[in-house]
C-alpha cells in the first residue's frame, strides 16, 4: 500500500472522519490487522478561519502549500486536503506538492455522480464552498452535472451549523430538521442527488435520515485515494 498524505485540522472532527474512514477501506479490503499507511500534518484551524472570512486566500495557499511539502517531506505519495472549501486552492497546493497525486474533491465526487446516471445535484457545505465555483464548474464541464444550492438565507443557516454546532462536535435533532427541509426545498428545485459538500455535514445527516441519494465527498474523496494507493481499479473504493 502507497503513503497518503492527509492535510488537516480544518475542523479537527472532519480529520478525525477522514482518519476513520482510511483505516476503515483498508480493513475491509486487505482484513486483518492492516491499517492505512498515513502521514498527516494537522494545522490549527483558528490560523484559518479569520483568513477565510477576510477573503485572504493568498494567506491560506501559504499555509496549505507549506503543509504539502512538510508530507511529500514525511514520506506521502500522495496528497488529500482534508477539507472542501480550501480545494479553492487546490491547483497551487497541488503545485507544492512535487508532482505527486493531490485528489480534488469535486472532481472524484463528480464521478461518483456520474457513475449513477446523476443529472442535478444540490450541493450543501460552507458558504464558501456553495458560493464559490469551483465545485459546480467541474461537474459542469468533466460530467455534465448541474449543480444547485440553497437561497442565500438558507446558505447562511447551513454555514452557522457548520462552524458553530459541527466543528466543535455539536449535534442537535433542531439542525437536523432545518437540514432535512432545505434539502427536501432542493429537490423540489429538481435536485435527483444531493453532495454533503462538508466533512461535517456527515455527522448530521445520514442515509436512514432521507430517501434522497446522499454523496459524500469524504467517502469519494478517500475512496479515489485508497483506489490509487491499493492499485486498485477507479470507484472500487466507494
């Protein structure tokens, strides 16, 4: 099994999902005692958070870019950024990263999409990731996929549960409703999937909770990871 690298800390609960579901692919598919062959550096996310409400993305492309070398440094063969706002940044941590594999989030969750004949798919996670286009771009162009989010209202609801309830471990059943409702407002709008597009996000909401098909970009993201590092065929990890 190939080295992978972890970026992480943003939130410290998503690497620590990000952690479980690694060692969890490689029990079941090597059994036995295996575990995952990991590096992982573990930023603060309290450098970051006030970087990203301030639009300091030159900040923050500093600090991943330099947590990229620091694994390639420690052995990693490749790359995973542990979060799905900062793969607005992926080309230039991908760029620090010497060459090496550096998944983008987006793109192997559009396969995932795609492999199911998916067609619109309502995308929640921060207000960054939902605003921003990177996501929806490359599901638009690699796969043909049409990405939709909630109302701004509802953007702002989702980003406060996120930093205020989820990242530092906090589940309600009240969350989960407003959750559930604006999910099922996206699929009145059309939505035939739905892209937890926040490591988080899976601590709430779950497959028993919604009849909706539910894409997990972590699950996708370290799937397309152990794929590589196993030698294994593309989407046997899922």
């Amino acid at each position: 099994m190939k080295t992978i690298g972890l970026i992480g800390g943003m939130s410290w609960e998503s690497s620590k999902t990000y952690y479980s579901i690694l060692n969890e692919m490689t029990r079941d598919r090597l059994g036995g005692l295996h575990s995952a062959r990991l590096v992982m550096v573990s930023l603060d996310f309290n450098d970051l958070e006030p970087k990203l409400r301030a639009g300091d993305w030159d900040g923050i492309t500093t600090i991943l870019s330099d947590a990229a070398r620091r694994c390639v440094l420690a052995g990693a063969e490749s790359i995973l950024i542990g979060s799905n706002t900062m793969h607005r940044v992926h080309a230039d941590i991908a760029a620090a990263a010497a060459g090496i594999p550096c998944f983008h989030i987006a793109e192997v969750t559009g396969a995932a999409l795609a492999r199911d004949n998916r067609k619109i798919a309502g995308l929640l996670g921060t207000r960054f990731t939902m605003q921003a286009p990177f996501f929806s771009e490359i599901l638009a162009s690699h796969y043909n996929i049409t990405t939709i989010v909630p109302t701004p209202e509802e953007q702002d609801v989702i980003n406060q549960i996120i930093f205020d309830e989820l990242c530092v471990g906090v589940i309600t059943p009240e969350s989960r409703t407003i959750y559930l409702d604006i999910m099922q407002n996206l699929q009145t709008s059309g939505a035939d999937a739905m892209i937890l597009g926040c490591t988080e996000i899976e601590m709430l909401i779950k497959p028993e909770h919604t009849d909706l098909p539910l894409y997990d970009t972590t699950r996708c993201h370290v799937g397309a990871a152990m794929d590589w590092a196993l030698d294994l065929p593309n989407g046997t990890c899922r």
